[in-house]
C-alpha cells in the first residue's frame, strides 16, 4: 500500500518559490512606504518649526533650525549662544538635536546664515515677532524615491508640502 506524503525534492521546490516571491517582492513593498517616510519626517520637522517658532515668540530670542546636508541630523537652538543670557531665568532656552526617521535626508535646504561649529547649516530662523528671517524649501529624500518639498511662508509661518515630479 501507498503512503501519501511530500518528498524532499517537492518540499525544496515549494520552499525556493516562496524564497523567490519574498526577495522579489520586499524591494517593491519597502518602496512602496518611502512616501510614508517622507511624510513623517516631514511631519517632525513641521512640528519643530512650530515648537521653535512659539519659543522665540515666548522668550523674545530668536531660534534657528540647523541642518546637516545629505544626513537626516538637525537642530533647534538659540540663534547666538549669547542669547541665553538674555533668557527668563525660570525657563532654559529650548535645545533640540534629533534625526529624522528612517533613512530619511535633507537632500537639499535653502541657506539662511552661516555653517555652524560643527557644519550645520542654518535653515530657518524664527524671530521673537512670529516671523522667519525668509522664506524656506527644505527637500526630503529615501533611496532611489521622489522627494518632498516642505515650504515654509516667512511673514505667517505656513507650512506646505508636496511631492517633487518624477523619480
């Protein structure tokens, strides 16, 4: 009498097929969330600006936004450090390193100022009138993927986004 069951040969086949479809297919599903990484990291430097904004408001100092080109490293500090000085003594001046999520970069930022130290670039700077120095188009990249354009409106602080045409 027969015994029904797989062989080896049959077991490996089915295996290397599965193995096959998982490696095509992980490229096109990691790309597939690039956009939502984007849109985070958008998001977080969104949410940075308006947290450096409302500090220079609330102290009367002004806050700048740094950026490291071609990494995903940026900062939210006081413009000179001497300014700390001129700080309420009952609140420290805000002081933000952070990253941006995933493998994320600042592929390219519109300049406003000086490198600092350690070779951040100053992006924005917020003034204690609710303003910005001038207007900002910072770009986002992931991989091989379109970027996004987040713009930031000098004289009202409005944020927009969209996505760069093409790949």
């Amino acid at each position: 009498m027969r015994r029904g069951g797989f062989t080896i040969l049959e077991l490996s086949l089915v295996l290397a097929v599965i193995i096959v479809i998982a490696a095509i297919s992980v490229p096109n599903i990691d790309a597939m969330y690039s956009d939502v990484k984007l849109s985070a990291a958008a998001d977080l430097v969104r949410s940075r600006w308006a947290e450096a904004r409302a500090r220079a408001v609330e102290d009367g100092i002004p806050y700048r936004f740094a950026v490291t080109p071609n990494s995903g490293s940026f900062r939210v500090e006081l413009e000179t450090p001497d300014e700390a000085a001129m700080s309420d003594g009952d609140t420290r001046p805000l002081s933000i390193n952070d990253t941006l999520p995933g493998k994320v970069v600042f592929a390219s930022a519109d300049a406003t100022g000086d490198n600092t130290a350690d070779g951040m670039q100053t992006v924005a700077v917020f003034l204690p009138d609710g303003t910005a120095r001038g207007d900002v188009e910072v770009v986002f990249k992931a991989g091989g993927t379109r970027g996004l354009v987040l713009k930031l409106r000098a004289l009202t602080g409005a944020v927009t986004s969209k996505f760069e045409m093409g790949r």
